[in-house]
C-alpha cells in the first residue's frame, strides 16, 4: 500500500521530514505514529481472496500487501524524494530484488555498474544469470561505455552514485537521457550514499531509485529496511508482484524506527557532512595517508560533478594508507576508542572498515586484466571506507591520529 501522494509539497524539507505521512490519531489523538503490529485486517465490507481481487479496496487487509505503519513510512519517504510513491522492503536488497525480478525477465538484458554494492552486484552477476536475465557491467562513469553497452532487449539500467566503496560517481540526468533516448525502459538509481537530502535522482530523469533504508534514512543502526520509489503505476504493479509473492517487506516495528530516525535525515546529514569534510581533510593532510576520495574535496576526481549532483556531500568517504591496509586495520580493531570497526554505514555512530582489492574482486566483476588495471589506477590496492558519524570530528581526527 503506498503513501498518498503529493500533499506535503509545499513543505521545507525539514519540515517534511519531521511531519510528511504522520497525523494525529483520531481515535486516541496520538501525537507520535502508532506502532500497528496487527497483520490482519477486519475489512467493513467483503472483499476478495487474492492481492489482485483487494485492487479496488481501499483499506488494508493483509499485513504482506501493505500495513498502516509502513504506510506512514513510505509516504514520509515519497515526500523526501519527490516521488508519487514509495514501496518498503525488509532490506536493501531485497528492495533491489524485488525491482530487478519485478520489472525484468527471461532474455532481458540488465546493465550495472563494474564496483558497486556487494549485495547487489552478487544478485546480478551470480543469481540473475540462472533466471536468464542478461547482464552486462560497464564503467557508469564512462558515458560512452554505457552506450556501447546498450542493446535492443536492454531492459533496465542500474545506476549507483557515489558507489560503494570506491566513491566514485556518475552523472544521472545525462545517462538518463541517454537510456531512454536509446529506448531503455528503466533507469534506476541506488540512492543510498546520496540521500534524498543530496540528491533526487527522479527530479533528473530516473524512473526508479532505490534506499538501503538501513543506512542513513534509518540511520541509527537498529533496523534493516529498503525502499523503492517511482511512479505510482508502476510501483502499484510491482506491489501486487514483487511485494506480495516475493514476500520481502518491512517489518512494522522496523518501519517504526526508521520513521523515527527518518524525521532526522535532514540536520543529520548536515552533521555528516560537516564532519566529514573535517575529517577528509585532516586525513588528506596526513603523512601515513595516501590517497582520499571523498566528493566534497576538490581532489576528487569528479568533484565538479559531485557540486552539480550532490546538495549534501555526506558522510561516506575512502581512503588508502602509505603503510599496508591489513596492519593498520589491525591496529584499528585494537585501539580505536570512538570509531566501531565494522560493516554498515550511515549510522550516528562512525563506523570504519579495510576492503581489499581481492575482497572488491571476489565480489564484482574485475576478472579482465583491463577492468583491473582501470580500477588499481583508479582506486590504488584496496581502501578504508569511512563512515563519518554525528560525533564531534575533533574526537574522531584524535582517534584516527592514534592509529596512523
Ligand atoms: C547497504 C547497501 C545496500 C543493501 O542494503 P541492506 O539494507 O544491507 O540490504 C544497497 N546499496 C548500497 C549502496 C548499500 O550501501
């Protein structure tokens, strides 16, 4: 069941946040939403049996179709996204999932970028093969490799910006146009460093984006979710299929914390950032520090882009050490006080993990040689990616300064 759209469009953003999908209860007046764990639905009137015969019905019946909580949610999402719509997940992936599987079939072709999210990029090159799904990775930041890529069954184009881990991004509105220009049904975007609060990939041409809502829109680190957003036709459509027969939504409770968290997004991302670009710059003038790509740098190497794209730069950011990756990463297992060494992202708390080279390989795709040199030129022998927290950056620079 997706939100109502549209009534809070003339809100400011932080004003959306906090109110957008969320009203006071009639029956009890409640103030803050109400957690609605109940997964059926006593109907006022008989309707069908199957998802399909409830099209027409307006309230809710079964907790897998759609639930007053999440509800509350993905209208508080399509809000901060511009979007008409928004259908929420159980995770991320499970939102990438459940588009992928939900738009594409047997003998479509999927293009998706060379680096991107693990999980994802696992889905499309080792299970959507076996659906016959074609796919082919490509350089997203290379606009000419991404029209070479395009043929005629080209389904759906997968975007991810900046990407994880290598930070690297790519411009939306022009590879929009060229998909569709070239007759490519879906463009999607993986919005998930970006932020609704950075960037607003429908407004550039999209037809998709997706969150890993467990990153920064949650952003506490206590609740899994995912979101897909689009037109309400279409995510209508992938409701009553991926939705309701892949089966992967959102638990209430989970939607209920990130509503919470959500209400947040946009003054902590503005503390993201301003502690990252602390934090990037303390590192950039480090000895022991190589090399940092983070887009609000002018040293990144598509910075200009990420000023014409990225309204908030983030907290998300990746750096190499002159010494090796696997020493100082042991050392930071010991003796970082603040920063958690581990996986995730986005959360108040900063979090810091060591990606290998063979650990990017093994999961993505750089088994030509070329594809591997382009990415050690690009992104050296491994990284540190850093996700810069809502904690005052001078503790998390003393922190960092005692590992280097
Ligand atoms: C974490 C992440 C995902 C997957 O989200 P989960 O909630 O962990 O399933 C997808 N894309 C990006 C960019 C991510 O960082």
């Amino acid at each position: 069941m997706t939100g109502k759209p549209g009534s809070n469009r003339g809100w400011h953003t932080e004003t959306m946040a906090v109110h957008a999908g969320e009203f006071v209860d009639p029956a009890t007046r409640a103030s803050s939403p109400n957690l609605v764990m109940s997964v059926t639905f006593a109907p006022e009137a008989v309707t069908g049996f199957s998802a399909r015969d409830e099209q027409g019905y307006d309230g809710f019946v079964y907790g897998r179709v759609g639930s007053p909580t999440v509800a509350q949610l993905e209208a508080k999402l399509a809000a901060l996204e511009g979007a008409d719509a928004a259908l929420c997940f159980g995770s991320g992936v499970a939102a990438a999932h459940a588009l992928i599987c939900g738009r594409l079939g047997r003998g479509d072709h999927l293009i998706v970028p060379d680096a991107n999210y693990v999980g994802i990029a696992e889905l499309a090159r080792d299970t959507l093969p076996r659906f016959g799904i074609e796919v082919s990775y490509v350089d997203i930041a290379n606009t000419g490799e991404v029209a070479a890529a395009i043929r005629p069954n080209t389904r759906m184009l997968w975007l991810e910006t900046p990407a994880n881990p290598t930070m690297k991004l790519c411009d939306i509105a022009a590879l929009a146009r060229l998909a569709h220009e070239r007759g490519v049904r879906d463009v999607a975007v993986d919005s998930t460093y970006a932020t609704p609060m950075a960037t607003q990939p429908l407004a550039l041409g999209a037809d998709f984006v997706v969150h890993s809502l467990t990153k920064y829109i949650g952003g506490h680190g206590d609740a899994m979710g995912g979101a897909v957003l689009g037109r309400k036709a279409d995510l209508d459509a992938l409701n009553l299929e991926a939705t309701v027969h892949f089966g992967g939504v959102l638990s209430p409770f989970n939607a209920w914390l990130i509503l919470r968290g959500a209400a947040t997004l946009p003054i902590r991302m503005r503390a993201h950032e301003e502690a990252a670009l602390k934090v990037a710059r303390f590192l950039e003038d480090h000895p022991s520090v190589s090399r940092v790509f983070y887009p609000g740098l002018a040293s990144h190497p598509q910075h200009e882009l990420a000023r014409r794209q990225m309204r908030n730069f983030s907290g998300m950011m990746t750096f190499q050490t002159r010494q090796p990756g696997p020493e100082i990463a042991a050392k930071m297992v010991k003796d970082l006080e603040i920063i958690h060494y581990a996986v995730s992202l986005g959360h108040h708390r900063s979090l810091v993990y060591w990606i290998g080279t063979p650990d990017i390989q093994a999961s993505t795709f750089r088994h030509d040689p070329e594809q591997l040199r382009r990415y050690r030129e690009y992104a050296g022998d491994g990284v540190f990616r850093l996700s810069v927290g809502i904690e005052n950056p001078d503790d998390l620079i003393a922190d960092l300064a005692r590992v280097l």
